[in-house]
C-alpha cells in the first residue's frame, strides 16, 4: 500500500493511494495524532513503509490490507495502518 498524499481534518485522517483511492481514518484510532496540533500533523514525511512524525516520535506503518475489517484495539494504537473505513475512489 503506498502513499502519496496525507491530509487531516478535526476528525480524520485521509490518506491517499497510488492506486487512486483515498481512505479515511479516524484520529481518534490514533491519540498521538488526535491530540497534535494542526501543525504537528502537518509535519511529516512519506516513504514507501509509512507515515513518520519526526517531532512527535511516532510512525504509522503501512503495512497491511486496505478495504480490510479491522478495528482498533480498546483504548489503542492501530499500528499498522489498517483501514476499512470511507474508501473513495
């Protein structure tokens, strides 16, 4: 699965693929980015295995399947990106 855009709202995180589709996943399955700033989320780097915030420590791998049905773990993290949630294409 390999990047080539990541933008955010209040909510979400949209990611797009190579393939053309873009996902959204809800921040709230990431706290590290839930609670950033605009700013903090906005300062990251792409590369072939994910998704690193450098300020912020944090990585999302994107390893994985997307159209998968996983759901987060309880009060969690959800690393590797997994996404099953508003697929458009």
């Amino acid at each position: 699965m390999e990047l080539i855009a990541v933008r955010f709202d209040d909510v979400t995180m949209w990611v797009e693929l190579i393939d053309g589709r873009v996902l959204g996943v809800p921040l709230a399955w990431f706290p590290f980015l839930l609670h950033a700033s605009p700013e903090q989320r906005a300062d990251f780097e792409l590369s072939y295995s994910g998704i690193h915030w450098d300020a912020l420590n944090e990585d999302i791998s994107t390893a994985g399947r997307a159209g998968g049905h996983d759901t987060p773990p309880k009060g969690g993290c959800l690393r590797p990106l997994r996404v099953a949630c508003q697929c458009h294409k």
